[in-house]
C-alpha cells in the first residue's frame, strides 16, 4: 500500500524544539527575516497550488512572528494582482523585530491593514496568522471571537505553521482552534499536528523547510518519528521446507462469560497473521463454537490455574486478556502467567486487573495495548488528562511498567522504556467499533512468534493494523473487526514477501 504521507519527514518536534532549531539557523548565518520571507514564499505557493482558482486573500494576523509570515504572504499577494486585506487582531504598533519590518514591508506593497472587527469581512482565502506555536493557555479575546467567527464563515482556509489555537505538543484545543482546509508548516514537523485533534483541525499537511541545512536539523534529537512503510522492520522470507514449528506457538488466554469473540478474535488474527501454532484458553462453553467457526485453533476449555500451565509452557508467546474479565476466574488463570519468561502481549482486562492491584507485572519482555481509559487507571490518572499530552503519557507508562507500550487512538504511539517514541498517522474514524484491539493483540503476537523483537513488532503491528484499517474505511462506516484479517495479511505480504 503506498505511503501517501511518505513526502513528509519522519522526524516528529516539540514546539521548543524546533525553535532551538530555528535559532540554530539564525546562529548559522540565515537572517531571521530571511526565514520568515522563505516561510512566507512557502505558504503562499502552497496556497496557489491548492485554490488555483483563488484570486483574494484575508489574512487575519497576529503579533509575533507567526503574524509576520502573514503579512509577508499579504505583500505577496498584493504584487500578484489579489485582491488583499490584512485584519490585525493583534495591534500592529505592538509588533516587533522581524514581524514588525513584514509588517512594515506589506504597508509598502499597498495592502489594506484594518483593525479587527467583528463586523470584518472574511472573504476570499483566509489565512490564519494568529498565534503560532508558542500558545499555552487558553486562547484569549479578540483572539478566541477571531477564531470562532473564520470557522463560521465557510471560506477555505490555510493556516501558517500551525492552526491557531491548537497545542503544538499535544494537539489539544486549547479552549477553540482553528479548523484549518491547508496547514503549511516550518523547519520541523510538530507534534501536535498528528496527535488528537490536530488531524481535524490542520486539514491537508504542507511541509517546507526553509532551506535549512540538512546537518544542523540533524543535530536535534525529535520528540518522537513517524511510522512510515518505507521505514519499517520486517519480516524475513520463509524457506521452502518452513514448518509450522519454525514461526512460532501463541497462546491466547481470554473470553470469559458473554466475551468468547474477543478472543477468538485474537486468536484468528494471530492465525492470520502468520504464526505458525495458535492455541485459545477460554470458557469450555465455548470451545464447539470456536472449533466450527476457527477449527485452525487449539481451543480448550479451562477453569483454574491448574490447568492452563501445561498450555503457556508449550507456547513461545502469551497474548492475555482479550474479553477475559475481571473476575475470579481471569485473576485465577492470569496469576502466574506473568512470572513466566516468555513474551507477552498485555490487553484489556488483562490492564485493568493490573492497574487494581490484582496481578503482578512481568519482570520484562512484555508488551501493553492499553486505550486511553485503560492507560489512566494504570498511571492512576484521568482518562482526560491521559488525552491532555497522549505522548507523555505513554512515555511516562512505559517507564513506571518497564514495558513496550502501544496508546491506542488517533495518531497511536509506540513508547519504549528507554523514551523512544514512535507515532502512527494512519487509520480512519470507520475504525471506531468493537473488537478491533482484539485483532491488533492477536496481530502483535503473531510478529512476535515469528521473531520481531519488542519494538519492532509494535510498530510494524500498529502500521499494518491502522493501514488495514485505513483501506477497508474508504467504503465507509460499518467496518467489523474480523474485516481487517485478510487486508492485514495482504498488507503483510506486501510488506514482506513470505518468498523472495
């Protein structure tokens, strides 16, 4: 499947990052102002290839130098024949350095600076100039009125660097933010432009680098790198005379009372994913219809502790949780699977009995799929404040668990123990339903028993469970869980051939 965002760079910042970088190239010989024009250039031919048929611009601007862009792209469009008007949200006698000399260069051009008003005309193209990625609190009046009034207006919009009013960390919306139809944005991707809800709000993502030099961004260390195809660990070809025995046994343990299809769920996408033995311990009551359904899978009913151990010793990788519960009978079969040293893939209930005291973590080796509720009760916080900073939360839970964390959601993250990060701009909002973390725990044990390590698996895991859904969200809603094994897997062989 084609990377369509693999023209964007791998390398994801925090809004402090990249004005050290930005600083960096000042430091280098590159005049701030000489910047802000090459941005201005940038946005201005990202606008025109966009709305070829455009021939107005409303630039609304602010007072810092994400203002300046915007009156730079005004004095573009003015020496272009557009019909242009600047409205200065921000006092343009309070603008500084370089934004005061953009706006200095736009008055000499012949564009039209008005003070903001509500009764302002918002036509043609708008630009966003307002407030750029330095916002930290709650955007505040004219500011906020600005914002609500553009979003009301129906006009296409491109916002400078990033949409005013959207953390460019986190990708929260910091009280209300621009809905923006074009984002081009500068010298380091941001963060907050993938996390949350800044894929709503930035709309198509530009990216121009200003002519930086490769070897000074270089130097910074990112925040976090995207997931792209072309950037993947893979599978190795299978030989000839492979055997089952060679790619791996899983066990999944889960599906109690009224949740045997989450772990069939697992179980089957495991199967589909390549590993080569795959047994289910779940609720006898369920083992006839799973063997009618799945009868590839080594179904057995279990009751107790007892009788799963002969089960998780002749298995390579453990996948528990899915649709186990939480009651006595999860925390009998889970209790002492943890102590064992073999790789294991942490889901669902699995989560929350750990995040209640009532299991033990693995020592290591171990990998958790929790949701964003699920992440809270495990950093005993709010699920809320879990969404507030999405990367630092997974990073913070894969240190306090010493374990390889996958935080399910928009723009999933992949933490390591170490503070690697890793993010996934995949998927589609069809993806929004039941069963669907079933298929990616079964999905990350199959790699897993096929020899990725830890970090690998999760992110090849997390792409290709996101990609798949990806595919098969174009029809629309009503996406079911199972509909993602056989895009998976052709995926999979797209990705790494099972023959060379």
């Amino acid at each position: 499947m084609p990377d369509v965002q693999d023209c964007l760079p791998t390398a994801l910042y925090r809004a402090a990052q990249v004005r050290e970088l930005d600083a960096r190239l000042i430091a280098a010989g590159t005049p701030g102002f000489e910047l802000m024009q090459r941005a201005a250039r940038a946005a201005w031919r990202a606008l025109r290839r966009h709305w070829p048929q455009a021939d107005e611009v409303t630039v609304l601007a602010g007072r810092g130098n994400n203002a300046g862009d915007g009156y730079l792209l005004a004095a573009l469009a003015q020496r272009a024949g557009w019909r242009v008007r600047v409205l200065a949200v921000g006092d343009p006698a309070q603008l500084g350095g370089d934004a005061a000399l953009a706006c200095a260069e736009a008055r000499a051009a012949g564009v039209a600076i008005l003070p903001w008003s509500e009764c302002a005309p918002l036509t043609g193209v708008l630009v966003d100039a307002l407030l750029g990625t330095g916002l930290s609190g709650a955007v505040r009046e004219p500011y906020a009125q600005a914002i609500r009034l553009l979003n009301a207006s129906g006009q296409p919009v491109l916002a400078v660097d990033i949409p005013s009013g959207l953390c460019a960390d986190t990708g929260r919306v910091l009280g209300v933010a621009v809905r923006a139809e074009l984002t081009v944005t500068f010298i380091g991707l941001k963060l907050g432009l993938f996390c949350l809800d800044g894929p709503d709000h930035c709309g198509a993502l530009a990216f121009a680098d200003l002519q930086a030099d490769p070897r000074l961004l270089a130097t910074g260390v990112p925040a976090a790198q995207r997931l792209t195809g072309a950037g993947l660990p893979a599978l190795a070809p299978r030989p000839r005379n492979g055997h089952k025995g060679l790619f791996g046994h899983v066990l999944v343990v889960g599906g109690d009372s009224g949740f045997g299809g989450a772990a069939l769920l697992a179980a089957e996408s495991c199967l589909r994913s390549g590993a080569g033995l795959v047994s289910l311990a779940t609720r006898g009551e369920y083992v006839a219809a799973l063997l009618a359904r799945r009868p590839e899978v080594m179904a057995r009913g279990v009751r107790s502790a007892n009788e799963i151990q002969d089960l998780a010793a002749a298995a390579d990788v453990l996948v528990l949780g899915p649709g186990i519960g939480q009651g006595a009978w999860a925390r009998s079969l889970l209790s002492g699977l943890g102590a064992l040293d073999k790789p294991q893939v942490w889901d669902a209930d699995a989560l929350n009995l750990l995040a209640a005291g009532q299991l033990t973590a693995p020592a290591g080796n171990w990998l958790v799929t929790p949701h964003p509720g699920e992440a809270a009760r495990l950093l005993g916080t709010t699920t809320a404040a879990v969404q507030a900073d999405r990367p630092a939360a997974a990073l913070a839970l894969a240190r306090q668990l010493n374990a390889l964390v996958v935080l399910k959601g928009l723009g999933s993250l992949v933490a390591t123990p170490s503070g690697e990060l890793y993010l996934c701009d995949r998927g589609h909002p069809a993806m929004a339903g039941a069963g669907l973390g079933d298929v990616l725990a079964g999905l990350l044990g199959a790699l897993l028993a096929q020899g990725l390590t830890m970090t690998a698996a999760a992110q090849l895991g997390v792409w290709l469970h996101a990609c798949a859904g990806e595919r098969l969200g174009r029809a629309g809603r009503g996406l079911v869980a199972a509909d993602l094994m056989t895009s998976i897997r052709d995926l999979l062989e797209e990705h790494s051939p099972c023959l060379k």
